[in-house]
C-alpha cells in the first residue's frame, strides 16, 4: 500500500507539474501574495547588505564584469557565501511553512505542528545515529554521498515518527489534540534520549555536528543545496493542487471525508510522506528550526481564512520571510560570531506558541 | 432518462451481513431499498440503528453476508464513484478550521476533478436548503440549527446531478425546532422525489416516521424485526418496540400519530 502510493507519487509527478502550472502561478500572484513577495524581496536585499563584510553596488555585478576570474572579496563572500544562504533560507522556511500547514490539516488542529509532534527531532534522532554509528564503525562515505545519506535517514526517522503519530491518532479518541501533543511529547524526549546517548559517544568532532543539529543552522548552505531544495519545492508545489483541495474535506472529518468520495487512508498516507520528506530534507541539511511550521500557516489562517488550497502556497511565502529574518537576525546580531537560528525561531514561536493555546482555551 | 428502463430494481441490497463492533455482532440485515424509495429506520437508543446506517454507507466493513449497491458489490465500488451516487447526512457534525460556508457546502463535490458548474450548484443547493443567506459566513460561527442546514446543502450539492441515488440520513432535525424540522424534512423529500433518490432516515420521532415516510424498518437488539409499509404499522408492533405503552389518535388526513401514554406507564 505504502510502496504503491510512492511509486504513483513518483511516476504521476511529472505530468501534474505540467498541467499545474497555470495555478501554480495564479495562487503566487494573489493580492496578498504580493505583499509577501514585495516583503521577501526587500528582506532579501536587506540581508545580502548586512554582514560582517559590508557590500557596494559592484559586487552585484562582479559576475558579469569578470571574464572568467574567480571573484574574489566582498564579491565573493555575496556570491559564494551569503546569496546561497540566504535564498537557502528562504527556501527551507517554505518547506517548514508548508509542511507545518500541511501537518495540521491532516491532524484537523491548528497547534499541530511537525517539531512539537516530534517529527523533527524523529529525523534529527536518526541523522544523529547514522553520524555516531557510521563514523564508529570506520566505514569512509564519499563526500558526494553524505548529501544524500543524512536526509535518506532523516527522511526515514521522520516517516517513522509519522506513522507512529497517526496510529496513536487514530488509537485515542477522534480529535484529541492532547493526546497528539502528549504523545509527540514522548516522542520528542526519546528522540532528545538518544541525541544524548549519541552526544555521550561521539568524538569531539562529531559533537560539534552534533550540536549543530539540535540547534538548528543554515551555515551549510550552498548553491548545490539550493538547486535541490527549489527543484524538490517546486515538485511539492504542482502535486498541492490536487492534494489541498481533498485536505479541504479532511476538516468534516475522517468518515465524513470518505463519504464524500475521499479516499482518507491514502491521502493520509501521502500528506504523511510529504511532510517527512520536507522535514527530512530541512533536518538534514538545517537541524532542527522550530516552530516556522506553526507560525507561519496560523499567520496566513489570519489573513485569508483556513482554505488549504490557498494557505499552503501562502504559508510557504511567510514561512520564507519570517525563516530569513531569524537567519539574518542569527547571522548578524554578534558579528563576528553566529547564533544557531534555531534558538531565534524558538524565542520568537515558543510564546506564538503559548498565545495560541489561550486563544484555543476562549475558544477564539 | 433514457436508461430508466434498465434501472436495477433493487437499489441497496443487504443478504444476511453483519456487522462487529468490538465482540458485538449486529445483524444479520436482510433487507432491499428500491431506487426513490422512502424509509425510516426506528428503534429504541443502542438498538444498531446507526450501526446499520453505516453499514449501508459502507463507513463499516460487512463482517459476513454481502452488501450491494446497484448489484455490485459496495466494498468493490471505488469512493469517488460512490461518493456520486449516495451521500450521507450526519447527525450533527464539527468542521475544523472555521471554514468559509460555500467550501463546506462544495466539499460535496470534492471527488469530482472537474466540476465547471461547482460555483452554482453550491449556491443552489444552499438555496434549496435554505442556506442562502449564510454564505459567506464561518461555519463555525453558526448555530446548530444553521449547522444543520449548511450540511443538508453539502449533502444535496453532492447529489445535485445525480439520479436514483440514495440519501443516508441520520437523525438529521433531532435538535431543531419543529418549524425547521418541517422545512428541511420537506426540502429533503421534494429535493429526492425531484430526482428519484432513495432516502433511508433514522428517526427518533415516530409521528414524523409515520406522516413523511412510505415504510418503516424497526430495529431492536442489533437484529431487523420488522420492515412494514407504514399503513400496515399497528400500534402494538411500537409498543413491542419501545417496550413503552403507547396511544394513538387519527388526524383530519386520516394519519395516525402516537404518544407514551403517561395512564398505563404509571398504572404498570
């Protein structure tokens, strides 16, 4: 069932990116659409200025100018080093934003959110384990193949944690988000149990890879990184179309869903992977960066109303601002040093985080 | 309408199926619903009367015997397709999120991948069920009343285009006032007549049973004891039903209805 999903997934993808298109580009170019576009654009001139080294209007052009150096300065650091990051960051806070839209959808609750279930830390758990595990056992891994093997095992320990989730959902009584949140609870002490056994056994240097994935960073950015993700992203993008609309019908819930045509169990199974595979992704290469998945999506809910087919798309957008403020903040507050941007997006969610729960408590 | 002539004759069929929840067995059901077909399903609280509903609405798996739906097999129907041919009207029933009332009522019509008139059929269903003027609103910023028309107009937009479809409906007007209860009963029945669909409706009001519903299905005990036209319904046979004392009078139509008798309850 699990397999034949992915493998429809996979083989459906393409020609949904085609005839999506159209929508595609007609969701992104909504009103508040280019508020935030408008927004994220000034954000990200605003962050390619700031910095340790400070950048003229040259180093914009140096590209163009030079015939075939490398660039070399200021330039360089703009092109090689905090252009990548930042246009990473944007692109990692949509993944965050969309897969924590996509997550309380599934579990019909606003509060749902993919790093208070545990699924971040599930992948952070097991990239952990494979760093401890493979290094210890003295297997080498070509450079070119760690890209892939940390978010492969990331992936995986997101998936589990998922699944675990939604059977746990299913197991407690129909809606209950207390018994969600208690179980991502759990979930989320294991997981930090066996980050610490990992932390407990690792060599100096891995500890230091270490803490950078319970932190959170984005100082791994490059250009690869980034092609990757906006490839992956867009892929995401054009396969929402279909699947936000039938999310819609999850709000009536489960067997009301089914008696309007929806196939719930396969639909859960599909938000499922798609939401490990963009934490899995966003662990991988960025640790675990709380609560974006939660602000952002209740940010756009505020706006323009709980349609999924307009807030996923919307979400990604604010997920992105808000993900390349905190890295900005993180990059430039103490310079010369950097703050991991996960302790900024948990300073600024964590009492999101409580506000929402006193607007659930008044029933608002 | 062309095909009218090679319609099934039976439109929901139940063979001897049953139905487990946890170590209770209900059933076995055997029973036919024809295509426009009106019947109430009553029976004392716990007796399985939603059990069965949900059992015809495929929401529980058939733990022996066969239930059909237009003679194949309703475990082998695809959702989406079924999801066209019989819709099911809850109880009373929570949307998450707060959404807009038009998305609500259009979340009918969610299996269909292209669906152009969407938009119009949303706002007549609304108007059929006398919706129209929460459009535009927050569902979850009505009252229960309104949340009960806002789902009978998602029930009707789901069904807007078919014909010889079946409507499940499951005490859908227990909490209204009688007036709407009246209107919407009505709208249900003008709304399924016009397009010939079988309605099966647990009720809780055995007056409404008898005046609005061609035949009755009594449920004791997770068993079927009885499926009558209503004109062969007799006072004893509720009685034995709801193990309650009961009297009836005739109305200016000629109809029964039927109250508890306080006398004999006290007496007994």
């Amino acid at each position: 069932m699990l397999w034949q999903t992915m493998m429809t997934f996979l083989i459906s993808t393409p020609s949904r990116v085609a005839k999506s298109m159209p929508l595609f580009l007609k969701q992104l170019s909504s009103k508040p659409a280019w508020l935030c576009w408008l927004i994220l654009g000034l954000g990200v001139w605003a962050a390619a200025t700031m910095g340790a080294v400070t950048m003229t209007g040259q180093d914009w052009l140096a590209p163009l100018q030079q015939d075939g150096e490398p660039l070399s300065g200021s330039a360089y650091v703009l092109w090689h080093l905090r252009l990548p990051r930042i246009l990473f960051a944007v692109l990692v806070g949509g993944a965050l934003a969309l897969s924590g839209a996509l997550t309380q959808g599934l579990f019909r609750n606003p509060l749902a959110d993919p790093g208070l279930l545990g699924v971040t830390s599930g992948a952070a758990c097991a990239a952990a384990l494979t760093i401890v595990l493979l290094s210890g056992s003295g297997i080498e891994i070509p450079s070119a193949l760690r890209y892939w093997l940390l978010p492969a095992t990331a992936f995986a320990g997101a998936v589990t944690v998922c699944f675990i989730l939604d059977s746990v959902a299913r197991w407690l009584t129909a809606d209950s988000i207390a018994g969600l949140l208690l179980t991502g609870i759990a979930l989320n002490a294991l997981a930090a149990a066996v980050i610490g056994l990992c932390t407990y056994l690792a060599t100096d240097e891995q500890l230091r890879n270490l803490s950078f994935w319970t932190l959170g960073s984005l100082a791994g950015a490059n250009w690869t990184l980034t092609g990757v993700l906006l490839l992956a992203l867009i892929m995401v993008f054009c396969y929402l179309r279909r699947l936000t609309h039938v999310m819609n019908a999850l709000a009536l819930g489960e067997a009301a869903a089914a008696h309007v045509g929806v196939n719930v169990r396969a639909l859960r199974i599909r938000v499922i992977m798609l939401v490990a595979l963009l934490c899995g992704f966003a662990v991988a290469w960025c640790g675990m960066i709380g609560f974006i998945g939660l602000v952002a999506p209740h940010i756009v809910r505020l706006l323009i109303g709980p349609d999924q087919r307009r807030l996923a798309p919307l979400a990604m957008l604010v997920g992105a601002i808000l993900l390349l403020l905190a890295d900005t903040a993180a990059r430039t507050i103490a310079i010369p040093a950097e703050i991991p941007v996960g302790i900024f997006t948990a300073l600024l969610g964590a009492p999101f985080f409580l506000v929402l729960l006193a607007r659930m408590r008044r029933g608002v | 309408m062309s095909s009218l002539n090679n319609l099934p004759v039976q439109l929901l069929a139940l063979n001897r199926a049953t139905v487990l929840l946890g170590k209770r067995q209900f059933g076995p059901f055997t029973l036919s619903i024809r295509p426009g077909e009106q019947v109430a399903i009553l029976g004392p609280s716990g007796a399985g009367k939603s059990t069965l509903l949900k059992l015809l609405a495929r929401e529980l798996a058939v733990a022996g015997g066969q239930a059909e739906f237009e003679q194949r097999s309703l475990h082998e129907w695809p959702l989406p397709e079924l999801s066209r041919r019989r819709a099911l009207l809850p109880q009373s029933h929570e949307v998450a999120f707060g959404l807009p009332v038009e998305l609500v009522i259009g979340l009918g019509r969610v299996a269909r991948t292209l669906d152009p008139h969407l938009n119009n059929i949303v706002q007549q269903a609304a108007e059929h069920a006398c919706a129209q003027h929460l459009l535009g609103r927050r569902f979850d910023t009505l009252s229960g009343g309104e949340k009960a028309r806002v789902h009978m107009a998602r029930v009707f937009a789901q069904l807007w285009d078919a014909e010889q479809g079946l409507l499940l409906v499951d005490e859908p007007l227990a909490a209204l006032d009688p007036g709407l209860q009246f209107e919407l009963m009505d709208a249900m029945k003008t709304f399924a007549s016009q397009r010939g669909h079988a309605i099966v409706s647990i009720l809780h009001d055995i007056n409404q049973a008898l005046q609005s519903f061609g035949r009755l299905i009594l449920i004791k005990h997770g068993s079927l004891v009885g499926d009558y036209q209503t004109a062969h319904v007799t006072l004893p046979l509720l009685e034995a039903l709801y193990e309650v004392r009961l009297s009836s009078a005739m109305t200016d139509e000629g109809q029964m209805i039927v109250a508890p008798s306080l006398k004999q309850t006290l007496a007994a």
